[in-house]
C-alpha cells in the first residue's frame, strides 16, 4: 500500500504525448538517449539539414567566452557547445594577450551520451580543460556560484522539473553568469508551423528508423517538441526562476529559440 501512495502522490509530467510520472520520464528519457547516442550527431544534422550548426554558432557568439571563463554544459551529450566555448575563449585570448585557460564540464544524465562525447577525436587537445560527469539537472553536483555560463542545447524539455532545473542553473552561476537555453520551439507563422509539423511527425520518425534503426525514440523527440511551451511562456518561467534581462531569440522563423538571461 506504502508503494502505490508513493507513486499517485508523485507529479505528472508529459512524456512526449504521454502523461508519466517524473521519475517514470526520467527513466525513459535516459532510455531514449541511450538508444540513439551512437547516432546523436548523424541525426541531428540529417533533422535540421545541418541548420542546427548555426543555431549554436549564433548561441555561442550571444556568451561570447572569455579566458579563464567556466563553462557547465547541462545535457551536453557528445560535447559540440563546449569544445566551441573552448575554442572561442581561446580566440579571445589571443587577441587580448591573456593566456589564462577557460574550462568546461560536460555533465548529462546518459552514460551512453557522455561515453559517445570521448570517444570524439577532435576534442583531445581540451582533455585537460574539459571534464564529464553524469548527473541530473535538477540537482547538479556543483557548488553555489562556481560556474561564468550555463548551456543547455535542446535538452531542457527532456528534463523532468523545469523549474528546479532553472533554479539549480541560477544556484551555480556566478552573480553576472550567463545562461543560455537552445531549445526547439514554436514557429512565428502558423502556415509554416503546420508544415513543419507535417514534416517533424512523418519525415523524423522515419529516418530514426532508417539511420538509426530506432524509430520511437524519434517519435518520442518530435512529439517533445510539440509539448514543449512557447517562447513567451517558457521566457517567464526563466524570470520565475530569478534570472533577469532574458531575452528571445527566435532561429529558422521559430523552429528554434535561444532564451538568453543574466544571473542576479
């Protein structure tokens, strides 16, 4: 009896088009991302026609890395945010004649993920700089106030408690931090949000099944999308979590968006 009042007092939340608990949502997503981590990256260009590259180009040009600068990428997957964090600081650097190393962690609640982020070949020269550790969103195993930045790329509507997540990121982030959250979104035109839609729902769902011979983890990741708050509403839970100057962004006419704020 203790077992079954345990789970109905439990929160709901949406599993793509499926009301779970959290813990049952934080299971399958880890289940989802397992499944796909092998083809991560192959599938995120076939889904976005590449496109995605600019959008976290354009995401990391708003943070603007500095030397000596922290970064924690949540959700980071197999590294791509931070080796450009890395990258961009150390151009910073060498414009500006300061030598001193920025650094970044890696931290995603997938093993598989994080395993698939080291075997990368083009990140062995950050290997000093560059940490993995697998943990939870909404409780980062970090101290108060030790981090310059905060990303998360298309990862936030996969977490389980949104709110705690965007208290946990403003608990880490220096005072003056920045956090930015890439996230598909909702399109500015209905006509085009339909058509996309249309494209999400039948073309995705089967190139996971080609690619990556797992098509209902695609299903899962389009019908995410679709759950995910707009832009507006997502923005305000970002000011109920204590940022301020956040900012909207929209990529691709909506089908992305990057929520920008500062750290009180």
């Amino acid at each position: 009896m203790g077992s079954m009042s345990d789970t109905s007092s439990q929160k709901t939340v949406s599993f793509g088009f499926e009301t779970v608990t959290e813990d049952e949502k934080v299971r399958r997503v880890k289940g989802v991302f397992r499944s796909v981590a092998g083809n991560y990256d192959l599938m995120n260009d076939l889904m976005s026609a590449g496109v995605h590259r600019l959008w976290k180009y354009d995401t990391l040009s708003r943070l603007n890395p500095q030397p000596g600068e922290h970064l924690i990428d949540v959700a980071g997957g197999t590294g791509d945010v931070a080796k450009g964090f890395l990258e961009r600081a150390d151009r910073a650097g060498q414009r500006t004649g300061n030598n001193e190393d920025a650094s970044a962690v890696i931290c995603d609640i997938n093993d598989a993920m994080l395993a698939a982020g080291r075997e990368r070949s083009d990140l062995k020269s950050f290997r000093e700089r560059l940490g993995w550790i697998c943990g939870d969103a909404t409780a980062l195993p970090f101290p108060d106030r030790s981090a310059d930045a905060i990303t998360i790329a298309f990862g936030i509507r996969n977490v389980a408690d949104r709110l705690k997540a965007l208290e946990e990121f403003r608990r880490v982030l220096k005072p003056g931090g920045r956090l930015a959250v890439l996230e598909f979104s909702h399109m500015t035109a209905p006509l085009l949000q339909k058509a996309y839609d249309t494209y999400s729902f039948n073309v995705i769902p089967w190139l996971g099944g080609l690619v990556a011979g797992d098509r209902s983890s695609y299903q899962y990741l389009v019908e995410s999308i679709r759950q995910f708050p707009d832009q507006e509403t997502f923005r305000a839970e970002i000011e109920a979590a204590g940022f301020f100057r956040t900012s909207v962004t929209n990529f691709s006419g909506g089908i992305a968006a990057l929520h920008f704020a500062w750290a009180v």
